[in-house]
C-alpha cells in the first residue's frame, strides 16, 4: 500500500470539491455549515499535505491550479465510492436502499429504461433513484468520475476506456426519417440517388449511424448527404422534420412515439441498427442494485421495438 495514502482525507477533499464546484470560498463554506476560516484552513492543511497549490484566489475568483485540475476527478470518484460503500452497508443492515444514478441516450430512454424501471421499482421502492440525459462526451466522464453508476448508450468509435465494461443489451432498428408531407413519403424502393436533392438533420460525427449512412452514399459513388444542421437533441430532430423537407435518420420508437406526422421512408439499401449497451465501471463485485436494473434490462428486452442480447 502507498504509504503516502494518508495524505487523502475524504472530509478535506469533500471541501475542495465544495470550492471548485461554487467556485467561491465563502459559498462553500456556507454550504458546508462551516466557518470560512475553518473551510480555508482545511485546504491549506490538504495542499501542505500534498505539497502543490491547488487553489488560486485571483481578481475574478477561485481558479484551479493544475495540480487541482488533475485532483478533480479523482476526488469526485473517491467520494463517489465512499457514498456507494455507505449506502451498501445501510442496505446490509435495512436502514436504507441506497440509490442509482443512470445515464441514458434519448433512444434508450425512450422505453426501454422506463419499462425496466416500472418493475425495478416496484420491487425495490427505497432506492433512490436519479435519471440523466445526454451524450457520451458527457456521460462517461461522469460515469468515470463516479457521478453515475451505469450509463446506457451507444458504443464510441474511439479508444475505449479500459475501466469500463460494456454489455450489449438491445439491437434497435433505425429508420430515414421524413414528415408525412415529404416528396419522397410513400414512395417503394427508395435508392441512394432519389436522398441525395435533399438536406439532412443528423448528429455530429463520429456518431456510428452517421458513420455507416455515409458509407451508403461512397459505396454508391455519391456525395455525403448534404447536412445543413447537426444536432445532439432528438426532439430539435423531430421539430425541425416535422416542418422542412429535410432528412434525418431516428431509431423506430423515435419515428412511433413522436406525435409529429413523421414516417419511415422505404429505404432498403442498408439496414442501419442502433445497437444500445449497458456500460459500468469495473470496480470488483457488481452493485446489487445495478445488477438488479441489468435483469430487469434483461426481462424488458422482449417487449421493447429492438431485440434483446447476451
């Protein structure tokens, strides 16, 4: 063990979290219940500690040297972990069930999540539970930073994080998306050639869909789809569909459950799928409660628009 282990105390780093994340010594400090002397001297006391600089108070405020840039993350994860140790030995002793912080892509958290959830639940009503929407570039940083416990999303193009285990839970179909009004809406055996007059609203790259609709159009000896908006927001989509003759691509519960007169255009030259997985971080033993979700994950798959797989 790292005799120098001693240097890391939770209640000092909890103060250092307070600081950055207000941003100011005194609103820290009065969220703490603590005095701004008191605040500051366990600071200072961490940074002897340590021996670097982790805070500078300039002009315009606290700003974060690099040392304390580096102890951010760390620090989140840490006092993550000692919550989750909390909350799993009250569990043990029935004073409480802890709680569960999910991550989801808006496909995911179109129903599958919520149908899982129905069940989770109604079998576990004392977990708290706390449920996010974003992306990737945000998820799994907090996923990381121990801010979630188990995120539900797509698989990145890029180096995976070797801490993180990914399980494949559903394989949803997506569809070319267009308002009921379009040129092309009703017409069989849609090609390449007949998308190409026409804008797209899709999301940024390295998005794997766009990835593979762009190799649709290569393969063919076409132009990209000519996007005129990237959007990470599935209901900015849908709107925006809903009243242009633009393009986009949406997994099908998207297309079923948006209200706005979208259909599937007939677009049989490549079967996009959206394959949706369960990601945590490996940290020994699975949680119970997220292992729970995950069966009740499980037990969903068969009634959700995708396939469910080991």
């Amino acid at each position: 063990m790292n005799k120098n282990l001693h240097r890391l105390d939770l209640r000092q780093l909890r103060h250092f979290i307070a600081v950055v994340h207000t941003g100011s010594f005194s609103m820290a400090a009065e969220n703490l219940r603590l005095t701004q002397p008191a605040l500051s001297k366990s600071i200072r006391s961490m940074e002897q500690s340590l021996g670097v600089r982790l805070l500078d108070r300039g002009p315009t405020g606290i700003q974060v040297t690099l040392f304390g840039q580096r102890l951010i993350g760390y620090s989140e994860l840490l006092l993550s972990l000692a919550d989750e140790a909390v909350d799993e030995i009250d569990a043990m002793r029935g004073a409480r069930r802890g709680s569960l912080r999910i991550g989801g892509m808006p496909a995911a958290l179109k129903k599958l999540i919520p149908d899982a959830l129905v069940r989770f639940t109604a079998a576990r009503p004392d977990v708290s539970l706390v449920i996010h929407e974003g992306l990737n570039e945000v998820m799994l940083p907090q996923l990381f930073n121990g801010k979630l416990d188990i995120v539900f999303t797509v698989k990145p193009t890029d180096i995976l994080n070797e801490d993180f285990e990914w399980r494949l839970v559903l394989n949803e179909p997506v569809e070319i998306v267009a308002h009921k009004s379009h040129p092309l809406a009703g017409r069989r055996k849609l090609t390449p050639e007949d998308l190409v007059p026409y804008n797209w609203v899709l999301p940024p790259l390295p998005e794997p869909d766009r990835i593979t609709l762009d190799g649709v159009f290569r393969a063919a000896g076409l132009p990209k789809p000519r996007v005129v908006m990237e959007t990470t927001s599935v209901t900015f989509m849908t709107s925006m569909i809903a009243r242009t003759q633009h393009l986009a691509y949406l997994t099908r519960a998207s297309v079923e459950g948006s209200g706005m007169g979208l259909v599937a255009l007939d677009f049989k030259e490549v079967s996009l799928t959206r394959n949706i997985f369960a990601v945590f971080r490996r940290k020994g033993e699975l949680r119970p409660t997220v292992s729970a979700l995950l069966r009740e994950i499980e037990r969903t798959g068969g009634t959700t628009t995708g396939v469910l797989l080991e």
